[in-house]
C-alpha cells in the first residue's frame, strides 16, 4: 500500500520540480538498475541468513526511500532517494517467507494469496495518495508512505516467526559441555562475515542456478512478457495526463482499477486454475490471449478502448507473476530458493530498467499505438517458445 502511495504523485512531483520526459526517464532507469543488483544481493543474504531477516531490512530501507521523496526539493534529491532502493524488495522477502513456509504443491495457491494483500494495498494507495497529493502536497503523501513502512518494520519485529531453511546448510555441531561462551561468540561471528562474503560474491551460483532445467526457459518468458506491460505501467500515466489531461486523482482511479483485476486473479483465480489446469497449458493459453490484446491496444485511441484492451493482460501478466515464481522455486532445491526468486525480480526490474527509456522514445516519436505493436511482437515469441 504504501509504495503506492507515493508511485501515484511520484510522476507529478518530478514535473513539479522541472524534470522533463527524459529525466524522467532516466530517473526510472537509475532506479531499476540499482533494484536489479540489490535484488541479487537479497535474495542470497535471505538464503544465508533467514528470508524474515531480510524482509525486515526492506521495509526499512522503504521507510528510507520514502524519508528521502519527503524532502525532496530538486532533481539531484530524487536521483539520491533511489540509493535505499538496493535493498527495498519488500514483494520478494515475503515471497521468500512463504517458499520456506510452504510445500510445492500448495505454493502457488498461497503467493496468490499473499499477492491479494499486496494488491488490497493497491486499492487503497492510489486514493490515499491521490486524495494527500490534491488536497495537501506530494510531500505529504511520501511522509505518509514512511511512516507506514516503519509500522511494517514493528509489526514484523513484533509477530514474524524465525524462519529457517527446510534442508539446513551445515552439520550440526557436537555438543562440547567443557565450551566456553567466548569461542563459541567468535565462531559464530566468523560464519556470519563468512556468509556475507559468500552472499557479496555469487556469479558462480547465480550461474549454477541458471543452468538448472526449466529456469532459463521461465525467466526468458518473464522479460518477454514484462517488457510490454512494463512500458504500459510506466508510461500510461503520461498518456492520460499529457494527452487526455487527466488529474493525480483521475490517475489513481486507473491504478485501482488495475489493482482491482489483480486482486481478484490473483486472489481466487490462481487456485482455481492451478488446481485443474498444468503450468504448461497456463503458460501457453495466457500468451496467446496476449498476442489479440495487444493487438487490440495498439488499435486503440480512447481510455475506453485501452480499459477493454488491458483488463485481459492485466489479468495474465497477474496469473503469470504467480504461477512463473511459484515454478521457479520448484525447480531449485530449498537452499537456493531465495536467489532464483531474486533473479525472477531481477529480470523484472531489468525490464523496469529498459521500459522507461523505450518507452519515452516511443512515445515521443510514434505514439501511444506502438506500445502495443511491441506487445504484439514479443508475445508471440513467447507463445512460440511453449509450442515448438
């Protein structure tokens, strides 16, 4: 809820402080790279040293990012709140929290679930943070957002459970009666650094990961399909308020009602088709159907014809999310589970990366049409990878 407090005034707040497409842009960009190499990070440190752990660290490091936008008065403020960023990856430690609490065929049914909350929070966000913006200030909203980040922070410190690895990763060792406290103090804080170190230098095992069967494949279709939505998530804001001069609040009504349809699918729809459809015919049904949509959305001209032409990849791209990690998790063993979903969230920010960039030239230089030809291009190499 509270990252979408301030996502909704955070493109209005930029053009307030006199920064123009391209800074947006580039703005997005620094803050999708700097998410995709602390995502990494993440993902090994919650593998090394617990997912509620690290879940814990991002809700602080929100509480930072927003602290900074609160005070932001320039240019050169906003670029310095995306630092705390590296390790604001509050979606993927609690979907870490939930792989290491869950079995494989019970998984995808429960992050659906979860993602419900997460997207209940979408509901509320856009109109608590475009109501602050119109009828206070952009700042405001931000504050807000902190301050709900750091009653995160107590309410997990308070009622999360220690959560430990299934398949533990060292013998346990011998019980020594005659051991005093202080060796004991310094061999633990060896392995502690130990960790660190192996969680700060992991290229070898990111690419051990990636060779298993199926992973490649996955996280493949991930960018694929997230590139095209990607575009529209990002740049959508500035087409309704450039061209069909929509206000913050206006903007919000579209957000909830993307978080309205998530919220359902992921919600109900999830354990529904899982329970009575393999992964394989999901992955395959859900790409066709965004080959016609975005066909559709690259004939459309109105937010009428763009609200028919997203509800469907709206929809898939929510099935997707779930149904992508939930596999991914199984295909790895349980000491490796954090890091593959970290590079799951590290292609998504990736594509969150290169959406910006993409998608401002786009639209500057062919219009709002072209997002869905890309759409169109990219889902049927998606669809083709799951036929032949």
């Amino acid at each position: 809820m509270w990252s979408v407090v301030s996502t909704v005034f955070f493109q209005y707040l930029t053009q307030k402080l006199g920064a123009d497409p391209v800074t947006f842009g580039y703005l997005l960009s620094t803050f999708g790279i700097i998410q995709t190499l602390g995502g990494l990070v993440f993902g090994r440190f919650g593998d090394l040293f617990g997912s509620d752990r690290v879940l814990v660290v991002a809700f602080i490091a929100a509480a930072m990012y927003y602290g900074l936008l609160s005070i932001a008065i320039n240019i050169p403020i906003l670029f310095l709140s995306c630092l705390p960023s590296v390790f604001m990856h509050a979606m993927q430690g609690g979907s870490m929290v939930i792989t290491d609490l869950t079995n494989h065929k019970e998984r995808a049914s429960i992050l659906g679930k979860v993602s419900l909350f997460y997207a209940c929070g979408s509901v509320l966000g856009p109109g608590l943070g475009g109501y602050i913006s119109t009828h206070y200030s952009n700042h405001l909203a931000a504050a807000v957002a902190c301050l709900g980040s750091l009653l995160s922070v107590f309410l997990l410190v308070c009622f999360l459970p220690k959560v430990q690895k299934k398949e533990p990763h060292s013998p346990v060792p011998e019980d020594n009666s005659d051991q005093t406290a202080g060796p004991q103090f310094k061999k633990e804080e060896c392995n502690i650094l130990e960790d660190a170190s192996k969680a700060l230098s992991s290229p070898n095992k990111m690419l051990q990961v990636i060779n298993y069967p199926g992973v490649k494949h996955l996280l493949m279709t991930k960018v694929l399909t997230g590139l095209p939505s990607s575009i529209y998530s990002v740049m959508l804001p500035i087409v309704t308020m450039n061209t069909f001069k929509y206000t913050a609040q206006q903007n919000s009504y579209w957000q909830t009602y993307v978080a309205v349809l998530m919220m359902i699918t992921q919600g109900f729809g999830v354990g529904f088709l899982t329970k009575r459809v393999s992964d394989q015919s999901l992955f395959k049904w859900v790409t066709f159907v965004f080959i016609w949509s975005y066909l559709f959305m690259s004939l459309s001209h109105t937010v009428a014809e763009m609200l028919v032409a997203m509800a469907p990849i709206i929809i898939g791209m929510a099935l997707l999310s779930v149904i992508i990690n939930s596999s991914l998790t199984q295909l790895v063993p349980s000491s490796d589970t954090g890091l593959v979903l970290a590079m799951a969230m590290a292609c998504d920010a990736l594509v969150g990366t290169v959406a910006p960039i993409l998608g401002g030239f786009l639209l500057k230089s062919y219009g709002h049409q072209t997002f869905g030809c890309i759409g169109f291009v990219t889902s049927t190499i998606a669809f083709a990878t799951f036929c032949f």
